[in-house]
C-alpha cells in the first residue's frame, strides 16, 4: 500500500531537548511539507522540500530544522530553540511542489502529537 | 498574500440532511486551486475535493459538491445525504506560492 507515514504517534520531550519526528513516503512524490497544528486552529507550514537536498522555509521555521537527503524522506527536527512546541505535526507529499492541478493535490500522514513536559 | 476565512465554527445537521460548509477566500493570483479536507477524530487530514480557479463547472466527487462562486470568492462544500460518519472538522484551503494556506475549519456533527 502507498501512503505516508509519520512515527512516533505520540512524543514527549523534556524542555531542552532536541527531537526527531519522521515522516516517509512511498508514493514516488517530490514535494514533501511539515505542518504545524495548534488546538482548534488550521495548519501552519514550517517546512517544505521540492527535490532531494533541498528545502525552504515556510512561515514558522524558526527553532525547527529538516533535511532531505533522500526523496522518501523528511524529518523534522523540533530544537530546544522553539519555544512552544507542544502541538500536532502532520506531514504531508504531493507530487510535485506547484500545486497547480488536482494531480498536485496535498496527501496527508496521520500526525505526530508532541507534548513537552 | 491568500487568506482562508471559514465563518462557522460548529454545525450540528441531523443524519441524511444536505450540509453547505462556508468559505471565502482572497488572493491576487490569477491562477489558483482550492482545497477541502477532512480531520476527524484521530487527526488525519483527508483530500475530498479540489476547484480550480479556471474550471468552468463546478467539482463534484461522491456525495461531495462544491459550489465555486468565482465573483463573491466563496468556495462551499455541499454534502449531500449527511451520514454520522461525516462528523469531523472541515478545513478549506488555497493554494499560495508553493504551499496551501488553510482556513480555521468548521466542526460538524452530524446527529443520528
């Protein structure tokens, strides 16, 4: 089966330290995306990757890292530098990053639900 | 810069009623898509439906229809014979200079 999955479900972090998320696909897309999900709010993007070893910022990058180093892959890094970060992170990969057609559409995992103790 | 803005925070719609979900949008862009997803309990975001900004007709996929008012900027999701199982939240996205910019979402509960 294709899809994307996202590990671990559940993650808690103690204040201070880094954490890894992971996200990896099987679909053959090139564009993979971090959302971030605060509760009773929309998505925010962190992070996106058009190809391999590439990526840009979105619009709340900051205390958050990413690499790309393989198209099937893209972890997200939440560093001790970001604030709050207890929220929910869905990944997501569509097959290209222009978003221009139905074809381009935005296919989700299930979330990471990140808590900081 | 595009702005989704979903005025509806909770529905509450009794089983096999139709349901139109609210969404206006701005944008400069010309050319643009329009999105709705799914969220329901366990977090998941689910693709239901796409418009784009040049599409003379409006999309349908299964019980879901979206009524594309180009002029006003509204991108309503119809859902015909709601089912308890349509009980999630509801987000209308646009799409915007490489990424999609998501609207606050609707909750909606479907009533048996």
């Amino acid at each position: 089966d294709g899809g994307i999955t996202q590990s671990p479900k559940y993650l808690f972090r103690k204040e201070g330290q880094n954490v890894t998320l992971s996200c990896e696909q099987n679909l053959n897309h090139d564009a993979m995306y971090w959302y971030r999900q605060d509760p009773g709010q929309g998505l925010r993007l962190i992070y996106y990757s058009q190809i391999v070893n590439d990526f840009q910022k979105g619009d709340i990058a900051e205390g958050y890292s990413v690499s790309r180093e393989k198209k099937e892959s893209f972890p997200l890094t939440v560093t001790s530098a970001q604030k709050n970060p207890t929220a929910f992170y869905l990944c997501a990969s569509s097959i290209y990053g222009g978003l221009r057609t139905s074809t381009d559409t935005q296919y989700f995992g299930p979330g990471t639900r990140l808590t900081v103790l | 810069a595009q702005k989704i803005t979903q005025t509806q925070p909770g529905m509450f719609v009794q089983e096999k009623e139709a349901v139109t979900l609210d969404c206006t949008y701005d944008t400069s862009d010309p050319s643009y898509g329009l999105f709705w997803y799914k969220q329901p309990s366990s977090g998941e975001m689910i693709f239901l439906i796409y418009q784009g900004s040049y599409d003379q007709q409006n999309a349908t996929e299964g019980r879901y229809s979206l009524n594309f008012q180009k002029a006003r900027k509204s991108a309503n999701l119809v859902i015909s014979a709601s089912q308890l199982g349509d009980s999630a939240m509801y987000f209308c996205a646009i799409q915007g200079a490489q990424k999609l910019v998501f609207g606050q979402g609707t909750r909606l509960t479907i009533n048996p």
